[in-house]
C-alpha cells in the first residue's frame, strides 16, 4: 500500500487538473462572446443575436453531471484506500486526547506526545478523547480524525521513508489548542523494536533525592514512572520521559535546564494547564529535574 496523504495528493492532482481545464474552457468561452458580440459588430449592421441550440444546452447539463460522477468514484476509491481496505494492519496503537497533551498506548506501555511507528508498515490508531472533541493530524501521514470523548474512531499510518513528522490537534479544545503538538518519528523495524523494548522496562530504583521528591509530593498522584509506587494517570506516563524530544506536548525542548524550568512553573509556559506549580526548595527543584531527565 502506498500513505493515504500520497492517496489523497494524487486525487488532489487529478481533481485540480478537471478543475484547470473546466476554468480554461470556461475563459475560453467567455473570450470567444465578449468577441464574437461586441458592440462595434452590432452598430456595423451585424445583429448579435443568440439563438436556442438544444444539442449545446444537452452538452452543458451533461458534461458536469459526468464529471462530478467520475470525482465522486474517485473520491470513494481514494477514501476505501486511505482507511486502509484490504489491507490488514501490523499493529494498533491506541491514541487518546487530553487538554492538551497526547498519550499513546502500545498494549501495557504508554507514551506521551511522541508517537513512534516502524516505517512501511500498517499501523491502525485507535483514537478517543478523555474530555472534549481533538483532532489528530499529521499531514504528511494522512487526513486529519477526530476523537471524541465515549467513542473510538479509526485511522490507518503508513510512512514510506524514515524520519520525524509533526502534527497537530486540528480541532479547538481550549486556550492551549496550539500548544497540543504530535512528532511522529517513523524508524526501521530494528529500531523500532530497540526503542519498545527500552519503553516496556520500569526504572531502575530507587531513584535518590529526585525519586524522593517525586514520590512525597503531589506528582505522585498525577503521574506513573512505573518500577516505583507512582501510579497516577491523570497526567502522562514519566517512566521515560527523558527519551521524548519536548515537554508540554511542545512547548518547550527536552533537556535539563528546560525541564526545571517547566517544574518551576508550569503555568508561565502552558496557562490552563492541569500541571500545578508545586512550591519546592531549590534543592528538591534541582534533584527532581535531574531525577526526570535521567529517566531515559
């Protein structure tokens, strides 16, 4: 199978093209009356008369109602490929919308924000919302899907070429609607299966002071790093949170010194967020941001 946003590029072409050659002709059109009954023939003596021609009038009712069908089979093979028919998928990942962060569920390990899928392979989403309606869309993959809270729709991956792709929540659902971002990182099937392995495995324990403060605070009750007694799920899944490439579904890069400052205070850089600024020493600030981005 080829990607559905390959499906949906080519009968993009195929429609834009219909449409070119419609435009042209009807310009054509319009040039060829705007001459042939101009005012200066009509004073030379010449009559610009219009006389009834059914065959013409047949032509003009058929000719859209012949391309309008061959679109619509078009768009119905093009929608039956992009939802992946005949085709059965590799595997199923289930995707679910917070405001305003992602969580991804490969069986009994999940992510956050950063979907990871091998490349040429099928891949089905299994998508819903925990509170209002999100979209997913990564546009380079495919068409946008919503999620809505109470039922599970369906969307069907599939990148040709490896790398890293983004994409967005392509529906309103707050003040940080913009701040709900989707990577994609599309790996070998080897590298695919490396990077699950490291996402199954708990952390090590214990974990120091970091660990110390994590687990005497509130985060414990939001938040899972599984190997330690935190089982919250309110909020993502830290067990490797280090390995993801940003913090806050975006909005900021993932790395010690933003790490702190996102712990520092949460709602200077996401406001609405359900993250709380926790008031912490110096000391514990420090020893939980390193504790957290270690957690590879």
């Amino acid at each position: 199978m080829r990607p559905p946003a390959d499906a949906i590029g080519t009968l993009a072409l195929i429609v834009g093209v219909i449409a070119s050659v419609i435009f042209i002709g009807v310009e054509a059109a319009l040039v060829y009356a705007i001459w042939r009954y101009r005012a200066s023939r009509h004073f030379a003596g010449e009559a610009a008369t219009f006389e009834r021609n059914r065959r013409l009038e047949i032509a003009w009712t058929a000719a859209p109602a012949l391309i309008l069908a061959v679109v619509f089979v078009l768009t119905l093979g093009t929608m039956a490929e992009i939802n992946g028919a005949g085709v059965t998928p590799a595997m199923r990942i289930a995707a679910t919308g917070h405001q305003w962060w992602w969580e991804f569920g490969y069986g009994g390990t999940k992510t956050a924000n950063e979907l990871h899928i091998p490349v040429a392979t099928p891949i089905d989403l299994d998508l819903t919302s925990a509170d209002v309606i999100h979209s997913f869309w990564v546009p380079e993959l495919g068409p946008k899907k919503d999620l809505l809270p109470g039922t599970v729709n369906h969307l069907r991956l599939f990148a040709r070429r490896a790398g890293s792709y983004d994409g967005q929540c392509a529906e309103f659902c707050g003040i940080e609607h913009a701040w709900m971002r989707i990577r994609v990182v599309v790996q070998s099937q080897a590298e695919f299966d490396s990077w699950l392995a490291e996402q199954n495995l708990p952390v090590a324990s214990p974990g120091g002071d970091g660990e110390r403060v994590f687990l005497s605070n509130i985060c414990v009750n939001c938040h899972t790093i599984r190997g330690t007694a935190a089982a919250g799920t309110a909020g993502p899944d830290l067990t490797h949170v280090a390995s993801r490439a940003s913090i806050g579904a975006g909005v900021l890069p993932n790395d010690l010194a933003h790490m702190r400052a996102w712990l520092a205070d949460p709602q200077r850089y996401k406001p609405g967020s359900l993250m709380p600024s926790v008031p912490l020493s110096n000391a514990d600030l420090d020893a939980l941001a390193a504790y957290l981005a270690g957690l590879r």
